[in-house]
C-alpha cells in the first residue's frame, strides 16, 4: 500500500477519535454542569397561563423520558391577581409524570398522576362572593389522571356562609385499592360542624367503566346527613346510586346546608334515592317522618340559575295539621310530638301559654326568595286531636318571594275549605290576598273541633281578605274584606248549646246528666265585614225550631279582643228561662262572659260562641260565608232590619 495513502487513513481516524473524544468531553462538561431548573421558569410560565394565577417552585428534578417524571419542590400556588390573603396552596414536594409527546404534538400538557406530599391549602370565600380557588382565565388546558395525597390539610375559610372548617385528607392504598378520606372539624353557619368521607382514588375519578364509591357523614350543628352508593361517572355527574338520609331536630336548619329555606318544623328523618340527570339533582322514593307525620314523593333542584329551583310532588297518609304550623309563623309540633327535645317541647309549651294566638313571626322575605318552589302536597288523613277538617291538598308556587297556593283544599267529609292564598312582598312586608268558601262543611265536624256536642247540617260561606303586615299577625290586623255564612234548614244542634244561652235550668240540667235534645235549626246566619282588621257584625242570627238566637258586636284583630252580645227568646214560654243577653268580651285566649252568676251560664256561653263562631280562636283568620241566592236569605234580610 502506498505510504502516503496509509498516512491520510491515519490522520481521518486520528481526526475522528479526536473529534468523538472532543464530543465525549462536551456532553461529559454538559452533564457535570447541566440543571434542569434552566427549564423552571418556562414551565412555571406555562402552569401559570394553565391555571389562572402565578404559580412558584424552588427546585425542579427530571427524569427524562416518553412519559419524563418531574419532581418539583417549594411549589407555591397563588391566588389569583388582585385576591389578598395567603395563598392558595403551599406543597413541598410535587412528583408528576408528564407526556412529553402529547405535548410536542399538541400544545396540551397531561399529567397522567400526580404525588402531592403535605400539601396546605387555604380556600377563602369573601363577603361579595369572591374566591381564590376557581379564576377568570377560562377552562385550563391541564388534564391530570388522578392525584395522590399525602397527610394535606385545607382550611376553607366562608365570609358569605359563616363557615371556618379544616379538612385532612390523605390517600389510603390497600394493595391494589386506594381510598381518599378526609376528615373535617369547624364552625358552618354558626353551628358546630364534622365531616367524614370516604371515596375512591382521585384517579379513579375519570375512569367512568368503574363506579366510584361514595360514604359521606356530616353533621352541622344537630342536623345529620349521611350519603351512601356509587357514582358511575363523577366528573360528568351521571349514573349516581347514592342513598341519602337527612334528620334533625329542625328541616329550617337546613338552609345553611342545601341553600333552600325550610319552614320550622318537628323533629324529622327522610331518606331516599340521590341522582344527577339534565344538570339537576333528584331525590326520589322519599320516606320518613316529620313530627307525627309520614312523608313521601319526590323532589328535584335545579342549581343553574340565578335562584336555585325545587320542584316536587309530596304525599303523607297522615298528617298532623300541629306539624304544619311554621307554615304560617306558630310553633310546630306538640309536647307529645315523637323525638321533641326539651328545648322543642318549651318551646311549644311557651307558644300554648302565649296570651297571643295569632303568629307574629314576620315573614322572612330573603329566606323565601334564596330559591323559587314548585311543590304539589296532598295529605290524605288529618291526625292529631280534634280537627274539622279531614284531608289536605295545596300547590304552592315561590317565584322571587311571590308566594301563591292555588288550590288550596281542606276536606271535610263531602264538604271543604277551599280557596287561594296570594302573598305578595311589597318592600320590607307582604301583601296578602285570600279568597276562600266553605261548601257544605258539616257542622258536626266544626262541634267536634271546637270540644262540644254532636250536631247535624252542613255550613257554605265566602271570605276574602286582603291586607298588608310583616307576619300573619299583621296582615290580619290591617286587613279589609268580609264573610258571609250560612246553614240552612235541616240541620239540627244540641239543644244544650242553645238552651245554655237562655239559661233554661230544666233542659241543661237533663242534657248535663247524659240526656242531650236535639233541637232543629230553620236557619242559621252570619255576615261580617272586615275594615282596617276590625271585624263587625252586620247580621248573626240563628232561627231555630224553638228560639231565634241573636247578637252582634266587633272583634279588634290587632289587640286579638272581641266583644260580642247574644240574647236568645224562645218562641214559647218555657219555665225557667232567663232572656237576658249575654255578652262575650276578653282576649282570644281569656274570655269572659256576663251576666255569669252559675258556671252552667259561663259554659254555655263558650258552647253558644263554639257553634255561632266555630272555633271562637279562629274566626278572624278563616272566615265562613254565604251566598245571596240561600234559602236563609230572608232571615239574613230580617236580622239586619230588626
């Protein structure tokens, strides 16, 4: 081989081992002094754009790779620009993977899993609604498959709901499983406040071929909500099979909880089927009890709008008219109510003893407008001491505080109250406006009710009321309308209550031993006119086959006192009978009857005013009437001429 031939291959190799060893000293230097933090601030710029808000790390780690692990240490989360306060989070230690081939090709950045170790968060929520958590910089282009935590705690700090509660959570494997569990202690709404939960992995959360599993337990103050099942696709909020109970001492403690306001009422516990469908959550297959109530049906809340939305059908075969009461402002329930705390039963005992009948409770206008209501409610049987009334039908619509039942029903037999309620909110008060009749209600009912005697015949009448006031109290009290009521021949009446009124000695003492007449009524008459929450009589009569009882007098809503007289004349001469009036005065609740020199006279005045004004307590508030076309209108003509 020639020389000079040997001599260049020498020198190529000698030049290529050169150059290759120069290059092995190139990446030897870069790999001595390479840093990956070169790359901290491009990937601190992206996170920031991603999520919203200025995001921080100390130290950055790689492992390179098609999926590269990242380990990034002192990352800080802070709030978004212009929220003071500490930040969002603080985590000192993150390990990641990332799809570095995702992100060539697509500009997304994916995080298959993330490790969070001792992270701390603060969640803050101001007066005006303000947050840190959620930001204005639109959805986020970060994916991230599940999330690992490690003993992190989250204090979540409520202006608008009064709420300071801090969570631990951390992530439990067992083999193969893992499970999230956080635990919570603090104030909501003023009132004590624990939580328990239990789920899966957040992983497992956008796996939607798996159930995810749910067990919470919460309980704010001494109400109790405990959540079982599975949710097929969580993130999606979409085939839920979760069992949901709800008991306490009050559903109006609920407000704090659900965001829907509750009237007050007895102790309660209601479970049923808890599902996600159209953006709305829906509970079905309701049971349980409120008071001495069953309640069944179902309801579902639509939360998108400005108001959250309930719409619902309810049911109970028996209901207690007692546990209805914070419907208008009186206090539910009884002493003898199943569950009543001491507290509840004082409470009630207060309410019994009260020299007011009428509730003063105002209306709570922001309450009533926190959501709008659609609600269907029947109840089959009234239960629960003596009622006149014997089932229950409404329809109550809320749109904006505008309250309207429509059609209101109370059954009585073949007979009912029915009607519609209108409630307005005019400023800091409501404008009430009611229109209700009374058709052919028997009048043993109404006897029942009022503790007397068995009677028969039936009562129509109308009544319409429209007023102004901040509760039902003071609506009444500055109301303006009438009734009218009727009870035409036909009908029959103790003869103790009549006899009573002109004190015949003979009949009452007959009827007193067990031996009660009956005596038959021609016609019986009651017309009044309501002004400024007075109510005056313009006729009361009542024309019976031996005696025409008579009166009239005025009822003061707003002082709830009433002086009434009635005088009874027999058509014949009875022996013993004392036609002197009697004259009905007093408060509500501490009537006084004169001339009363017997007690049988101060009883029969109560059983006269019973069966004249049934019950005596609430003829300013349901107010019976009568049509003109009656066959009682001639006697009506007649009283108001005498």
């Amino acid at each position: 081989m020639n020389p000079a031939n040997r001599t260049g291959r020498r020198s190529r190799w000698y030049w290529a081992g050169a150059a290759i060893a120069i290059f092995g000293l190139v990446i030897a230097a870069v790999v001595m002094v390479w840093d990956w933090n070169w790359f901290r601030p491009l990937l601190e710029a992206r996170l920031s754009a991603a999520l919203g808000r200025a995001v921080a790390m100390e130290r950055l780690e790689v492992r390179p790779g098609r999926v590269t692990n990242l380990t990034a240490y002192g990352v800080t989360l802070a709030n978004p620009a212009g929220f003071e306060g500490p930040d969002l989070a603080t985590i000192p230690r993150v390990n990641s993977g990332f799809e570095v081939d995702t992100w060539w090709r697509s500009n997304r950045i994916v995080l298959p899993a993330i490790e969070l170790d001792e992270p701390r968060f603060n969640v803050i929520r101001t007066r005006t609604g303000e947050n840190n958590l959620l930001s204005s910089s639109g959805p986020s282009t970060i994916e991230i498959g599940g999330i690992d935590i490690r003993n992190g705690t989250a204090h979540v700090h409520d202006v608008l709901e009064q709420s300071d509660v801090t969570f631990a959570i951390d992530t439990h494997h067992t083999g193969n499983e893992g499970a999230l569990v956080v635990e919570g202690k603090g104030t909501h709404a003023r009132q004590p406040i624990s939580f328990h939960a239990i789920g899966g992995t957040l992983l497992a959360l956008r796996d939607a071929t798996k159930p995810y599993p749910v067990n919470i337990e919460l309980a704010n103050g001494e109400t109790r909500i405990t959540l079982k099942g599975h949710i097929q696709d969580p993130l999606a909020l979409r085939g839920a099979d979760l069992n949901l109970v709800l008991s306490g001492p009050d559903m109006e403690l609920l407000l704090p909880v659900t965001g829907i306001a509750t009237p007050k009422t007895p102790p309660y516990r209601i479970s049923g089927r808890l599902d996600f469908a159209n953006g709305q959550v829906k509970l079905s297959n309701i049971v349980g009890k409120v008071g001495s109530s069953d309640l069944n049906g179902e309801l579902s809340i639509d939360p998108r709008g400005a108001r959250p939305i309930l719409t619902g059908s309810l049911l109970s075969h028996r209901v207690d008219m007692q546990d209805l009461g914070g419907f208008i402002g009186s206090e539910p329930g009884r002493t003898t109510t199943p569950g009543q705390s001491p507290r509840q039963i004082e409470q009630v005992r207060r309410a019994e003893a009260d020299p007011r009948l009428l509730p003063t409770t105002p209306i709570s206008l922001p309450k009533v407008r926190a959501a709008d209501v659609h609600i269907t409610y029947q109840g089959e049987k009234i239960i629960g001491g003596k009622a006149p009334f014997d089932s229950v039908s409404a329809k109550m619509d809320i749109d904006d505080g505008h309250i309207r039942l429509s059609p209101l029903r109370l059954g009585a037999g073949g007979g009912a109250l029915s009607g519609t309620i209108d409630l307005m909110p005019a400023g800091e008060l409501v404008e009430a406006d009611v229109d209700v009749k009374l058709e052919h209600v028997n009048i043993a009912n109404l006897l029942a009710a009022a503790g007397f005697g068995g009677g028969q015949g039936t009562i129509d009448g109308t009544a319409k009321v429209k007023g102004r006031g901040a509760s039902l109290s003071g609506i009444l009290s500055h109301g303006d309308g009438a009734f009218h009521a009727v009870m035409p021949m036909g009908g029959n009446i103790n003869a103790l209550l009549v006899d009573l009124l002109g004190v015949e000695l003979g009949r009452a003492f007959f009827a007193a031993i067990g031996m009660p007449e009956k005596e038959g009524i021609r016609c019986m008459v009651a017309d009044f006119v309501l002004q400024r929450g007075i109510l005056v009589s313009r006729a009361l009569e009542v024309d019976t086959t031996d005696h025409i009882v008579a009166g009239g007098g005025r009822i003061d809503i707003a002082r709830e006192a009433m002086e009434l007289t009635l005088r009874t004349d027999p058509k014949h001469f009875t022996i013993g009978t004392l036609a002197t009036p009697i004259v009905i005065s007093g408060y509500f609740k501490d009537l006084h009857f004169a001339p009363t020199p017997e007690l049988a006279l101060r009883s029969g005045a109560a059983a006269g005013l019973g069966f004249l004004l049934p019950p005596a307590a609430l003829l300013p508030t349901i107010q019976f009437g009568v049509g003109e076309n009656s066959p009682c209108a001639a006697g009506k003509q007649r009283v108001r001429t005498r």
